[in-house]
C-alpha cells in the first residue's frame, strides 16, 4: 500500500511540476567580449603584393622588426611575405593598445 501512495504521489508533483511556467530563455550570451570603442577597424590590404616587392627587401626588413617590436600579438602578421599595410595595420592596432596602456615601446614614438 505504501508503495502505491508514493508511486501516486511522485506522479502527481511530476503532473504539477510539468504544469510550472518555463523560466524564460534569453538569447543574450552570458560572458561578452570587452569592446574597444577607442581602437579602428583593421583594414584589410588594398593589394596582395608581398611588402619585400613594393617597398624593397631592406625597407620591409625595417617595418617587420619594428611590427615584431611592438605587437603583443602572439602570431602577428609581421612577415615581408605579408602587404605593407596589413603589416603597418598590425604596428598602428599595436601602439593604439600600448598608449592607452600607458607605456608605449620607442617603436611607437618614432
């Protein structure tokens, strides 16, 4: 008999709980990623051509040990490979990041 009343009792709150209004579903995500409204867009290279092509091998050595310099990037596009500006882009987005941290390398500053 007791067996038969708790049967009967579990079905009944299984029939009230399913009876409860849902809790509501939000499509907002839960974390965020912080925004910088302070830092542009990257560009995206106006051409494909490699930087050693358009500006010289000794030039584009310059602009990738400066874009190595600076970026806190843990792969960054500083390679000669790479158009120039996708390569400036990296150092411009770099020293924007180092400013308003504060303390910005002598790379930024030339």
């Amino acid at each position: 008999m007791r067996r038969f009343l708790f049967v009967c009792f579990a079905a009944a709150a299984a029939a009230l709980a399913a009876c409860q209004p849902q809790a509501e579903i939000s499509d907002a995500p839960q974390a965020r990623i912080p925004e910088a409204p302070e830092l542009a867009p990257q560009r995206i290279p106006a051409s494909e051509i490699p930087c050693r092509d358009q500006i010289g091998a000794a030039a584009s050595a310059r602009l990738v040990e400066r874009c190595i310099q600076v970026s806190p990037a843990t792969r960054p596009p500083c390679n000669a490979a790479n158009p120039c500006d996708l390569i400036q882009g990296e150092i411009d987005r770099s020293c924007t990041l180092w400013e308003r941290d504060g303390d910005p390398p002598a790379e930024c500053r030339s």
